[in-house]
C-alpha cells in the first residue's frame, strides 16, 4: 500500500474515513478486470498519475467560465470531459494525489485531471457560466449563464436554441 502523505487531510494516515475514497470508483483499480476494455491512457503533466479511460467518448465535454475554473486553471475557462466514475481507471499515483476544494480553500478529496486524448470525442457541447467569461468565443456552441439547460441562453448561442428555450419558457 502507498505510503499517506497527509496532502488530504489524512494526517499521514492510508487507514480511516477521510481515506475510503482511494477504495471505491473511480479510485480503485481494475485489476485483471475482464469487463474494463482499456480505450484511452492518459497521465498527468508531470507523469505521476496515470490513468485508463473505458469509454470511447465522454458523456458530455463542456467549457465551464465560472471565476473558479478560472483561478484554478489559470485561464479564461476550464475544458471539463464528464466521465462515469467506472470509466476511469487509475494504474499508477492515485493514491498520493492531493486535493483542493476551492469553494472551502481545503485539501480534502477532490477529482484530478481529465484526459486529453482524441480531441474529436471530447469536443465540447456548450459554454458554462459564459457570463463570467473573460473572452469572447464566437464558436456557434450554446452559452449558459449557470448549468446548462438549467440556466438561460445568452448571446452568442445559436438562434434556433434560443428560440427553443424561449418556448419551453413560455409553456411553464
């Protein structure tokens, strides 16, 4: 077992609660996993962590412009691929990640990086808190000012989405 590192607020310690996450999905490793057909490998910049993904393509892949996504990311905005947790399998480091949770300023567990293989299958389906962008993207994708489809469409997106949402408005 890899040694703790206390980078998650486990005091040092593999064993106990702040720790259970590194034993389920997607943390866990698929070992010798039949049913777990390997698609993509990916790693992290510097190769510490490395990581399988099982789907072809991921079930959504956004642009998020939140001040959050910013700050962390260092960027206008933040590429996200949305995977299922039994997607991924992590083959080395996963164990000795560290978290942050910008919203609490902790290091208790969050998700590490995402894969950026195969661009085609990752392309993006919307722009996230677009009202918050610090650039414009005029690239015909779908502006949200929240979540998308829970949020209002802003300029920029295409005509016939805002028409649509200013009908399923109207019928509520």
């Amino acid at each position: 077992m890899p040694p703790a590192n206390g980078d998650n607020g486990d005091a040092g310690e593999m064993e106990g609660e702040l720790n259970q996450w590194k034993y389920r999905a997607p943390y866990k490793v698929h070992e010798n996993d039949k049913n777990f057909s390997v698609r993509y490998e990916g790693s992290c910049h510097c190769g510490k962590v490395k990581y399988q993904l099982s789907r072809d393509k991921p079930l959504d892949a956004k642009f998020c412009h939140c001040t959050t996504c910013q700050k962390i990311h260092g960027a206008p905005f933040q590429w996200a691929a949305i995977f299922h947790k039994e997607d991924i399998n992590f083959t080395h480091g996963h164990h000795d990640l560290g978290w942050y949770d910008s919203s609490e300023k902790t290091c208790i567990h969050k998700l590490p990086c995402k894969s950026e293989e195969d661009r085609k299958n990752f392309e993006p389906t919307c722009h996230m808190f677009y009202n918050r962008r610090v650039i414009d993207i005029p690239d015909g994708k779908p502006k949200w000012t929240g979540l998308n489809e829970k949020s209002e469409l802003i300029e920029g997106s295409p005509p016939e989405l805002k028409k649509r949402k200013r009908a399923e408005n109207e019928e509520t």
